[in-house]
C-alpha cells in the first residue's frame, strides 16, 4: 500500500507540474526548427537538471528533523492556491518563449535551446520536488526519480501524438490548467501530514 502510495504521489506531482511542459514539447515537436531526436534530448536533460537539483536541495533533510523539513509542504500547497485565485493561461508567454529560439545562432544547438526553456518553465517543478524529494528516505528518492524519467518519456510521446490530434491537445489547453491547482494542494497536504509538520504546528501553538 505505501508503494502504491508513493507511486501515485509521485505521478500526480509530475503531472501537476509539467501540464505547460506538455503544450511546450508540442510547439516543439510541430517546429521545424527541432528535429524530434532534439525534442526529446532536450527534455530529458533540462528534466534530469530539475531533478538533480531538487535532490541536492533536499539533502538539507540530512541536518534538520523531517518533521522541519515538512513545512516545505507549504510551497506546493500555496502554488496551488495561487493557481485556484489566479487561474490563468501562460500559453502566449511560451510561444514567445519558442519564438525567440528562432535566430540561425541559436538553432545550432536544438537540444540545448529545448533544455534552456525546460529550466526556465520549472519554477513550480521545484517549489513540488524539492520538499517531495526531502519528505523521503533514499530509496523512495530513487522511486520517485525513476517515475518521473519514465513519464518524461510517456509525455514526449503523448506530445508527439498530440501533434496529430489537435481536437484531444485543446482539450488538455483548455481544462488542464483548471485540475493543477487542486492536485499540488493535495501534494503539499501530504507532505505537511506525513512529514509531520502539521504536528509541529500544533505543539507550536
């Protein structure tokens, strides 16, 4: 049952945060300016760098009780009430992010270009992770971090097939961004109540 738990937990915070990365790969993958070889790299390495970085923040847990690093519950929990007051589109703000990939100098290096916009759209990717990766042992981490590499390469190909279908990828446009909110409130509750943090506040006050 916790195995099942993590695994959920784990899947529902990379799709949480990678809705707008999946509108990105398929700008991408319809680009002729990146071959799909390029997409798919560049995911990957921008991907493995937010993932590397949430690990080695999280390695603070080694210092400070788990039930302190708990309160880290708190960033997702309020990306995700920001997300439900401020219910926005950013999607005019990624394809100017796209389009500026456009110049001869920097299309020498698709993969790369891919990556870059990877990092720069992983703001709320690390406000989940960082305290996902620190509310567990290294064994989970490594759970955690075997998941998301295997849906990275499920949300290529999803995107991929999107690119055909432009009917199911409106969809996901449309309603998406309205669901987001609601699973990263449930990601940081978790992570308060497992971690202890809500035990924490509780003696505190």
């Amino acid at each position: 049952m916790e195995s099942l738990i993590l695994l959920t937990i784990s899947a529902s915070a990379f799709i949480a945060t990678n809705l707008d990365d999946l509108f990105l790969l398929v700008v991408f993958f319809s680009s002729k300016n990146f071959s799909n070889n390029a997409v798919v790299v560049g995911q990957y390495l921008g991907f493995c760098t937010l993932i590397l970085v949430s690990i080695m923040a999280s390695l603070v847990n080694l210092i400070l009780p788990s039930d302190l690093i708990s309160l880290l519950g708190f960033l997702p929990l309020l990306i995700g009430i920001k997300n439900l007051v401020e219910i926005t589109n950013n999607h005019e703000n990624n394809f100017k992010q796209i389009k500026n990939l456009n110049d001869e100098k920097k299309r020498r290096y698709p993969a790369i270009n891919v990556a870059m916009v990877t990092l720069a759209n992983g703001g709320d990717n690390l406000g989940v992770y960082i305290p996902l990766m620190a509310s567990v042992n290294a064994g989970d981490m490594l759970v955690i971090t075997l998941v998301f590499l295997i849906l990275t390469g499920i949300w290529c190909l999803l995107s991929y097939k999107l690119v055909y279908n432009r009917i199911i990828g409106q969809k996901i446009l449309n309603y998406g961004h309205l669901i987001l909110p609601f699973v990263l409130i449930g990601i940081g509750i978790i992570i308060l109540v497992r971690g202890g943090a809500i035990s924490l506040l509780a003696n505190t006050f």
